[in-house]
C-alpha cells in the first residue's frame, strides 16, 4: 500500500515569518487533515475538489508541518482561481505574508508542468486536427501573463507545428515585435508557414491598431519569401480572438 511522507526537501522550509520554532512533528490534527485530504484526492481526483484544496495538496511539500489551509484561501482571496494563483508572477505572490521561496518552488513547478503537459499535445502535431488543444496549450502559457509577451508558433509544409518560440516580452500594453526576424528564424528553421500569438494582460482580446499593423508588416514579409501567415491569435483572460476567422487578414 502506498504512504504518504511529509518530508520535505532540504531547502523547502515552513514559511511562516517570525514564528515560534517549529516542532519536530506535525500536530495530529494537521497530519489527519493532510491524510483525508490526500485520500479524496486519490479517490475522485481533482474534480472531487474545490480550488482551495487542490491548493492545499501543492502547499503540503512547501510547508510540511504547519496548517496550510489559511494561506491556500488567501492565496485563492488575492488571485481568484487556482490557475491564476499557479501564473501569478513571483513578486505578486511574495506580497501575500506567508509566501517564501519553497511555496513559489512549488507553484512554479506546477506551471512548468502544465504548460509542458499542454505543449506536448500540440508539438509535431497537425494543426488543423489539433486546434483545439493549440488553443487550450496558448490559454496555459499565456492568458495569466501580466506583461505582453509575443510568440510565433512555426510549421512545416503538412502544417505541423515544429517550433514554438518566444520572441518578445513587453509592458502591460505593449511588446516589441520585428516582422523581419520572424521571417528570418522561418527560413532558419526551414518552416513554410507560422502561427503569431500573444496576450492581452487587460483580458480583452480586441486587436489595436498597432496589432493590426504589425501582423500585416509581418504578413507582407511573409509574401515576400513565399511564407504563409496562417493567423494571429490574441489570447485574452478567458477567450481568444483569430485575425483570419474576424477577418482582420
């Protein structure tokens, strides 16, 4: 039978700021708690859980022997969902008392592994056949980002994604995009097409006019080294907005 250990790594350290010393073992309470809670989860998985004990389980390895339970609301408080808590940048999260290195370890871990879970059901993947989760992998990457970032996704000529690169990260309304380097690194990665996509940290996915220069700048050097520009994606908190489907390209 399995069991479950509380042990920590090392470096990972209960969090809480001048408090008492920390005793050798968990209070039997905590530990019961921690046991229920890890038994439910083995039983009916994530979908027999809220948001706020989905994110005790994650604080358990960050903060081995005191109660996480108050930090995990706060955490849920401040930032809404769990996916916002997992993609909150590391100096919003240190703002929460409570918040030291091991607990954004731990979350940040988390959002390595959901977005490299995501971005291996896309890699060498058709695109048409897998647009949907294309969809879903730009949603985890980028739709809690709070700064711009752009990002161009590149394919060969079946259509399957080859490379999927950042290119830039900006303000919180603004990144720096040059059409002649993403043509550039297409030629480099002997890719026949290309998929721009970035974030809208306002949650709006509505072009601005710059969007909409920049993609027909990136668009017109495409053209001209016989490259095709399949679309631009602006991915807002909760939906998405396609410049071939508005007819923006």
């Amino acid at each position: 039978m399995s069991t479950f250990s509380d042990s920590a790594l090392p470096f990972l350290l209960d969090e809480a700021p001048h408090a008492a010393p920390i005793p050798d073992k968990q209070p039997s309470y905590i530990k019961d708690h921690r046991q229920r809670l890890r038994a439910r989860f083995m039983a009916g998985g994530a979908a027999a859980m809220p948001d706020y004990e989905l994110l005790e389980l994650v604080l358990f390895r960050a903060i081995p022997r005191r109660d996480v339970k108050p930090l995990a609301r706060a955490l849920m408080d401040r930032f809404g969902d769990f996916n916002r808590v997992i993609s909150a940048s590391e100096a919003r999260l240190r703002d929460l008392s409570g918040v030291g290195d091991a607990v954004v370890i731990e979350l940040k871990i988390v959002e390595a592994a959901a977005q490299r879970m995501a971005r291996a059901r896309v890699m060498q993947q058709h695109v048409v056949s897998s647009w949907d989760a294309l969809i879903d992998y730009c949603h985890t990457a980028m739709a809690h980002r709070e700064t711009e970032c752009f990002r161009v996704l590149y394919l060969d000529r079946k259509n399957v994604l080859i490379a999927d690169e950042e290119q830039a990260k900006g303000t919180v309304d603004h990144v720096p995009v040059y059409p002649r380097e993403v043509a550039k690194r297409a030629l480099e990665l002997n890719a026949s097409a290309l998929i721009l996509v970035h974030n809208h940290p306002s949650g709006d996915p509505t072009p601005s006019q710059a969007d909409i220069d920049m993609t027909h700048q990136i668009a017109a050097a495409c053209d001209a080294l016989g490259l095709t520009l399949h679309d631009h994606l602006i991915i807002g908190k909760s939906t998405e907005l396609s410049f071939r489907a508005d007819g923006f390209i």
